[in-house]
C-alpha cells in the first residue's frame, strides 16, 4: 500500500519598501500564483528491494538517490525525530549531509541547487527519518530571479513531508487542494524557515512566511503582519535573466545614505508613506476596483521612482520601464534591483492583444515574461489515496 501526497506552495514578490525597509520603512510582500510543487511517496512493502531515498529535481533535470543504510551512517542520530519541534542543522551537521550530496556529481553551472539538496536531506530526516521514499519537485519559479523559489521550495517541502507525518491533523479523503489549519501552518513556517537557513545563511523569514500563508505581509523593523487583502491583482513579472549581488546592492544604498543623509531619509520616509498606503488599498472594502486600480498605478510610480534614487535600478529594468511605458502601463522593480524582476500591472479593462504585443517586445529583449495573480493561497496540499 502506498501512500503519496502533493503540496505547493507560492513564490512571492515585494509591493513597495524594498531596500527602504532596512531602514525602518515598512514594506509589503505577496503571494504570487506560481508555484513550486512537491509530490511525496513513500515505499510499499512491495518495494523492499528499493530501500533508497530518491530525489527528483525535474527543472534542472537532476536526480538523487542514497540508500538509507549510507544515510544512517551519516546521520546515525535521524531516526530520533521529533517532526512537532523544528531543529536548527547545525554547522557540523551541514557538512556531514554534504558529503551525501558530494557523492552525485553535480555540473559546475548547477553547483547552486548543492545548498537546496542539503536542506531537503535535512527537512526530511528531522520529520520521517530514515523511511525509503521518493520525491519529486517541480516549479514555475525561475531560479534566483527574488521570487522566492527558495522559500517555495522549502514551503513545499515541508507542506509534503508534514502532511505524511503524525505532527499534523488532516483528512486523507479530501479531494482536490486545500489548505492547513493555522497550528499545521504554524508548524510549516517554522520548519521551512530551518531549510531558508541552510540555504541563505541569515534569511529575514519573510519569503517563507508569505510562501506558507499566501496572500500579503506587511513587514517593519522585523515584525510581520499578516494582511487579507479584498482586491485581485494581475501582473506581468519580467525576469531580466540579469544577475544582481543583494549584499552590494544594500551596501551601495547605505553609501549613498551616508553621503546624503537628509535626503536619504526623506526618501526612506516617504516610501514608509507607499507601503502603508498601498496596504489601506489593498484591505479597502470600496467596490470601485477602477479607482484603486488608479491609485496602485500612481504608488508604483512613486515607488519607482524612489527607488531608482537610490541608486538600485539597471539597463535591463529601465529596457523594461520603456517597454510598458509605450503602452502606458506602469512597472517597478521588485527585490534588490540591479536586474532581477520586474512588475508591470495589468489593469483589468486591458485587452489580451495588448498583453500579447507587450510580452512579445520584452521577450525580442531577451527578457521571460510570466503572468500572475497577487495575493493568491499559500501552501495547499492533495492527497491522491491509497492505491
């Protein structure tokens, strides 16, 4: 008898408050409808003869297996799992399930998903142990593009491995997505933010938080507040496919603060103004979808605006900027800037044609275009039965 289950869980993007936020401006996160999806299988006794723990990265076309007795030799501590109590993988830890994943060769231009195997062989031995399953992971997410496809992945993860376990309550009948209880998504966020660590070292929580939740957060001098928002919102994410280094980025903007202190200031508070503003729309319970669609427009803007005073755009977002601007759409960048992704919100009176044009003068750039709603479900989980 095998039992298997699929989980996804959302990427995220940044509304308004990126980099003013180090600052002490608010700033405001968001679900988007792209996802990375996890299906989990556990072994029958049928499958005795394959006594392995599999991994299957479908993006990138790379597979992983170790038998669970080489685990065990590794990791002789996983059978003493307690999945109710996340645990940080502690430095040393990190480097003996290293030596598991050195044992495939990884190519060179893939030697990035090392820290993301890492954490998965961690997540899954803290929840189940040493049980032979097989896992396969699937995303919509452009890798290191700041949509977050690492939180989704981590989200995901956990979502699968924890609705497996005896940690949370769920109903195996169910049909069709549905969601965690708060306590499940509780347990969830908290076990994902544990594989954010492996992977980023010192992550702020948010991506993983919002992944888990869904919808929107609104994030000040490190609390969060999770936000229901009353109004769907469409965007076309550009990834630029142009690399950007977050940590000099954040440095440069702190430079240019220490040079113009004043001014600099005056920048961090009117974003502050943005992103508080840009919330009170979002939760408004005004029907005129028109107006608000309006007043987003005008924030993005502004925030751009601010942005690119502070030093954080590039050649390929302003190749962006112009290119919607030609048919008057509104953009800004999303993340650290420097490349990375751009929004562009499509209004919800805009015809497909338009769209259409627009996607294909940005992909003659080089550029990949996506589309999504804002806002949408966190983690959702399916369980396929017993078969």
């Amino acid at each position: 008898m095998t039992m298997e289950v699929r989980a996804r869980a959302p990427g995220k993007i940044i509304l308004a408050g990126e980099h003013a936020v180090v600052h002490g401006s608010a700033a405001v996160a968001a679900s988007i409808g792209l996802y990375t999806s996890v299906t989990l299988r556990f072994h029958s006794p049928s499958d005795n003869d394959d006594n392995t723990l599999t991994l299957h990265l479908m993006d990138v076309g790379l597979n992983f297996s170790w038998p669970i007795g080489r685990i065990k030799e590794v990791l002789p501590d996983s059978t003493n799992t307690i999945a109710s109590s996340p645990t940080t993988c502690s430095p040393e830890t990190i480097k003996l399930i290293a030596t598991l994943v050195e044992e495939h060769e990884i190519p060179e231009t893939k030697i990035g998903i090392a820290s993301g195997v890492i954490a998965f062989l961690w997540l899954y031995t803290s929840i189940h142990g040493n049980k032979a399953a097989t896992v396969s992971v699937s995303s919509e997410l452009p890798l290191g593009s700041g949509l977050g496809s690492s939180a989704a992945f981590c989200v995901s993860l956990c979502g699968a491995f924890l609705g497996l376990s005896d940690s949370v309550k769920v109903d195996f009948g169910q049909h069709g997505w549905a969601a965690f209880g708060e306590k499940e998504q509780q347990l969830v966020n908290k076990w994902a933010f544990e594989g954010e660590k492996i992977i980023h070292g010192k992550p702020s929580g948010i991506d993983n938080t919002v992944s888990t939740f869904g919808n929107l957060i609104k994030f000040k001098s490190g609390d969060l507040t999770r936000i229901k928002s009353n109004m769907i919102l469409k965007m076309l994410i550009t990834n630029t496919k142009v690399g950007r280094n977050t940590k000099a980025l954040v440095a440069g903007v702190n430079e240019r603060k220490n040079r113009h202190p004043d001014a600099m200031t005056s920048v961090f508070t009117a974003v502050d103004f943005i992103s508080n503003e840009f919330t009170s729309i979002l939760q408004s319970s005004s029907d005129d979808h028109l107006q608000k669609e309006q007043k987003v427009e005008e924030l993005m803007q502004m925030n751009q605006g601010l942005l690119q005073c502070m030093g954080v755009s590039h050649a390929s977002i302003e190749t962006v900027l112009r290119a919607t601007l030609n048919y008057k759409l509104t953009s800004k960048l999303t993340g650290a800037g420097g490349g990375g992704c751009v929004l562009t919100l499509l209004p919800s009176l805009l015809s497909s044609t338009v769209i259409d044009k627009v996607i294909e003068e940005l992909e003659e750039c080089g550029f990949q275009c996506l589309i999504a709603e804002i806002g949408g479900n966190g983690l959702e989980i399916c369980f396929d039965g017993l078969s």
